[in-house]
C-alpha cells in the first residue's frame, strides 16, 4: 500500500460521525413523518365519523325517527358517504407503472 492509499484514521472517524449524524437526523425525519401521517389519518378518520354521523341522522329524520333501524340508518350512511368520498379518494392516487420514474 502506498503512501498516497493509506486512509488516515482522523479523516475515516470524521466520516464516519458524518453518516452516523445523517443517519440520526434522517431517523427523525422519518419519525416526524410517520407521526405526521398518523396524525392525519386519524383527522380523516374522525372526520369521516363525523359525517357518516350526520348521514345516519338525516336518514333516521327522513323516517320520523323510528326506533329499531338504527343500525340499518348507520350502515347505510356508511355506504352512502363512501359512494361520495370514493371518487375523491381515487382521484388522488396517481397510476405508475412499475419501473417508471416519478
């Protein structure tokens, strides 16, 4: 090994503190999304608890109120916002095929 391939140990330990602080700041990053993403999920999901709610009761308001159906009244506000909100969902996911770049 000649003078000039020899690594020097000062320069391969700054290297390497620089990827293990990349790899502790990508780590974050990751955690940060991840927590962000859950946090959203869970705003859509009470939101769309929120609606279907509201549904339900129009539908149950629609029948005088009746009790017994409250369950059929649920389900079908259920169905009823999924058929609306699914267009939405859907249009938002962008076909990729594979091996394409983005």
């Amino acid at each position: 090994m000649s003078v000039h391939e020899q690594k020097s140990p000062r320069r391969t330990g700054r290297q390497a503190a620089t990827a293990a602080n990349g790899a502790v700041a990508n780590s974050r990053e990751d955690a940060d999304v991840a927590q962000q993403a859950a946090a959203q999920a869970e705003a859509r999901a009470a939101d769309h608890q929120v609606k279907v709610a509201l549904a339900a009761y129009f539908i149950a308001e629609g029948r005088g109120f009746v009790p017994g159906h409250e369950l059929e009244d649920w389900l079908a506000a259920e169905a009823e916002i999924d058929k609306v909100e699914a267009p939405s969902v859907l249009g938002s996911i962008r076909m990729t095929p594979p091996g394409s770049a983005s």
